[in-house]
C-alpha cells in the first residue's frame, strides 16, 4: 500500500497488476476463455471480461496502467512543513487553546500554502500519515495526582463496601412472602 492505513498502490504493485493484466492479453490472443484466464490468474471473472473489453477495444495498450488518479494537493514536502507548523501548537499560530481542529489545520494551509482543502480531505490526507483523532483529557489545572491516588486507595474501598454480602443472596426472582 502507498500509505501506512491503505488508500492507494505503491508503483510497484501498480506494475505488478499491469503485469497481470498483460498476461492476460496474451491469453486472450491465444483463444482462452475468461473462466480459464481467470482462474490461472487467480482474478475474478469480472475483472477478466473488463479486461478483454478493454483490449478488444484498444489492445494492448487499453491494458497499461493509466498512473494515479491525481496528484495529491500537499506534496511529501509541503506536508512536512505542515507537521513542523502543527507541531509549533495552536497557540502559535493565534489560537487560544491546545487543541487542533480540521478547521484549524485547513486555516494554516491556507496561510501557509495558499491551497484550499475540503475538511475530509484534510482528515484523509492525515489519516493516511498515521495521525489520529484524539480529544484531550479534561482535567483541573490544580489536580494532585498524589491525593487523587490517595483517596482511591484509602477511602474509596470503603465508600464501595465489601464485594460479598453478609447474608446469602436469592437467585429467585421472586421473594418469599416474610412471616
């Protein structure tokens, strides 16, 4: 895959796949059926009947590989300015908080690179280099985490009680009637 969580073909497995559909082609030309070639080329019978349309319309060369789709909007380079400039924090770039927001980043592209980015577009181009949604824990600036750590060993077991109760319980779902 191109990237870490999927969303496209490194070259090489581009090449591979235009091998296989080249293959094919040549069995084609040599009278196979579509259930033979694909079956030899371990593919679905779809894809082959694809295939052969594509060369019994343009031949060989309806079979190449026709490249990526599109070129991305941030290049690897550019993309690492962008981290550098996410690393910096929001603060820095004239937020009052910590907290990054898909409307935030598409902002610093905008300033930073004079590009335009829809917000799913921003969440798949960061997905796909490894970054995650993550919402920051709320926590009171004056926390003590020892206290916090006493009182849940100290006077939380006590405030729960014990496990076991003192009388044996009833697994009927009705009570008896008290005498």
């Amino acid at each position: 895959m191109r990237y870490p969580q999927g969303g496209g073909l490194t070259p090489e497995r581009q090449a591979f796949r235009e091998r296989i559909r080249l293959e094919a082609a040549e069995r084609f030309a040599a009278g196979a059926s579509n259930a033979e070639v694909a079956k030899d080329l371990r593919v679905s019978v779809r894809s082959v009947q694809r295939w052969r349309r594509d060369w019994h319309d343009a031949g060989t060369e309806g079979l190449r590989s026709a490249g990526p789709a599109s070129r991305p909007k941030l290049s690897e380079a550019l993309f690492t300015v962008l981290e550098q400039e996410l690393a910096k924090g929001p603060v820095a770039h004239g937020w009052p908080d910590q907290t990054w927001t898909l409307s935030r980043i598409k902002t610093v592209i905008g300033r930073r690179f004079h590009k335009s980015m829809t917000l799913s577009a921003i969440a798949r181009m960061l997905h796909r280099h490894g970054f995650s949604h993550q919402v920051p824990a709320r926590r009171a600036v004056e926390r003590d985490e020892q206290a916090v750590a006493g009182w849940v060993k100290e006077t939380w077991p006590q405030v729960e009680g014990p496990w076991r109760r003192s009388t044996p319980g009833c697994a009927s779902k009705t009570k008896p009637a008290s005498r």
